[in-house]
C-alpha cells in the first residue's frame, strides 16, 4: 500500500509564474493555472526577492558580475543593473526578506524561475542573453535550506508534472518520517527502491546492498540513508523511464489480479505524453482502491479537507 500524505504541503514559488505582473517589464506569467484544480492541494507562497529589495516595477534589469550566487553572499561577486548601478545591497537585503517569508511560511518545496540572475537554479540566462553564473542569488539560498526544487515551466507539462508531484510526495512524507527500526527502514525501502531506481539504478543498488548490511540502527546511520534517498528524489525523470517503469506496472498489475478485477489496459507504445499520463493516474486510482503495491508512486495525497 502507498503511504498517505495527508497535510498539505507548503511550496514558495517566484511571483512571476504565479501571475504577478513583478517582472522587470512589468509582466508575469500564469504558469500557475495550468495545475487546475490540484492549485488547491497545497498552500502557496509568492515571492519576489528583486521587488522586495526596493528596485520597483518597471526596473533595469540586473545581472550577476565577477561570479555566481555562492559567491555574491561571499562578497566576491556583484549584482549590477543595466544602468550601470550596482544594486548590490537591496538585492542583499530583499533576497533574505524572500527567504525569510518563505521560511515563515513553513515552505519545504520551491518552484523557481529558471533563467533569471535570481530565482534561477541551474541556469541564469534568459533568451541567449547571460546575466551571470548560476545560481542565481535566491536561488543559491534555496539550495543551501535543501528545499525540494522544482522549475516553473515544468508545471505546463503534464508528464513533468505528474513526475515532480509523485517525487515530491515521496520527498516529503519520507523527510518528516520518523524511523524507529530496521523493520520500518525495510518497509520504506521496499516502498521506496521503485522511483529510486529509476532515477539511478546504480546508487538505488548501493542504497539497497547498504542497508543489508546496516548492523545497529543509529540515528546516524538513519540520517545518513535519509539524505541519499531524499537526494535521489529531487533528480527528474525522463519519459522513456517513465513510460518503461510503468509499463512493467500495467502487466504486473493486470497478472496480479489475474481477471479478479477489471483490467486496465496497457497504454500503446504510440500514445500522446497527455494520455499516457491520464491512464497512469487511473491506475494510480484502482491501485490505491485494490490496494496494490504501486511502485512508481510510493506516497499519494489523500487531504483530510472536504
Ligand atoms: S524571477 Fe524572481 S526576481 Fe525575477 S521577477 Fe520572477 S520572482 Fe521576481
């Protein structure tokens, strides 16, 4: 059986993709309305570190010079607007008001502008042009407080959202867990090696061969295991993994119950990304009403709200 998530979970996410119009140019995107009625699974907190260092809208825009994020909260690097300006010390300080809102807010998950000098992650350019190394400035606290990170345009994208959901309930459940034996840390295991081998096989190997050789049972030893599954979790999938893994679920599933239920039909190899995934989250369904052991998502939401 899966694990219940019941309590929803708290996510930051940069202003602009929540449709303010907090842009340099006085625009936002709406990338937030493509969830529908999943927005109201979990409790959201918008923020924009450059509106709240002071720069207004419309501004300059800014960029990163002489290094990345990590190095502009050493000091070595600087933020410099297009004016010429160094606007170094407001993005200091609304970059930290931000992150303080987002703490405040309880937030364990952040849903970051991809490309700008400061909400961005793994990237801080936008449309060819660099506006410095990433991360960007937020972007580098964000991964410092360990949030489960997710980029704004892949919520568009049912197949890469339904990835980043399952992922995400999976992060959270487990990081909140506590464990208490090597019995439950089995349990979880057995629940959890799925998704993570299908992020890397290699390292789920390691995890698994570790556990069982794991003697005694210290708190240690748990948080050590902790931080590689939960790593292991934060790393996208792909669709081809994606549709292999699950495949393997829709024949298991359908031996398994052996005519004893109504089937469910394998998704063809030609299916739409969009149908394929609306079949998966059917399965999902019957998996959780047929209590059936669903690898590919080891925890689901199920809120307590009417
Ligand atoms: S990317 Fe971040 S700083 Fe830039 S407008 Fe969006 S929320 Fe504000």
């Amino acid at each position: 059986m899966p694990y219940i998530l019941t309590e929803k979970i708290k996510i930051g996410i940069s202003a602009c993709n929540f449709g303010a119009r907090v842009r340099w140019n006085i625009r936002g995107w709406d990338k937030f309305s493509a969830l529908d009625r999943e927005r109201n699974s979990f409790i959201w907190t918008p923020v924009c570190p450059e509106v709240l260092s002071g720069l207004g809208v419309p501004r300059a825009t800014i960029k990163l010079v002489g290094g990345n994020g990590d190095e502009f909260w050493e000091s070595k690097a600087k933020v410099k607007n297009k004016k010429g300006e160094i606007v170094t010390e407001q993005i200091k300080k609304g970059t930290l008001a931000a992150l303080e809102n987002v703490k405040r807010a309880e937030c364990e998950a952040f849903v970051f502008m991809e490309g700008s000098p400061t909400c961005g992650i793994y990237r801080t350019t936008l449309k060819n042009k660099r506006l410095g190394k990433p991360p960007g400035t937020f972007g580098s606290l964000l991964l410092k407080e360990e949030l489960f990170l997710i980029p704004a345009q892949d919520l568009q994208s049912p197949v890469k959202w339904w990835d980043w959901r399952r992922r995400l309930h999976a992060f959270i459940w487990l990081k909140r867990k506590e464990i208490k034996s090597k019995k439950e840390l089995y349990e979880i295991w057995h629940n959890y090696k799925f998704i993570c081998q299908e992020a890397d096989l290699e390292i789920a190997r390691k995890i698994g061969e570790e556990i069982a050789q794991i003697d005694q049972l210290t708190n240690k030893v748990i948080q050590n295991w902790k931080k590689k599954v939960l790593m292991l979790l934060r790393q996208p999938s792909t669709f081809p993994r994606i549709k292999s893994i699950l495949q393997k679920h829709f024949a298991h599933y359908n031996k398994h119950f052996n005519g004893k239920t109504e089937k469910i039909s394998l998704p063809p190899d030609k299916i739409s990304k969009t149908n394929f995934i609306n079949q998966i989250k059917k399965m999902e369904k019957k998996a959780f009403i047929e209590k059936y052991d669903f690898g590919g998502v080891p925890v689901i939401f199920r809120s307590t709200e009417r």
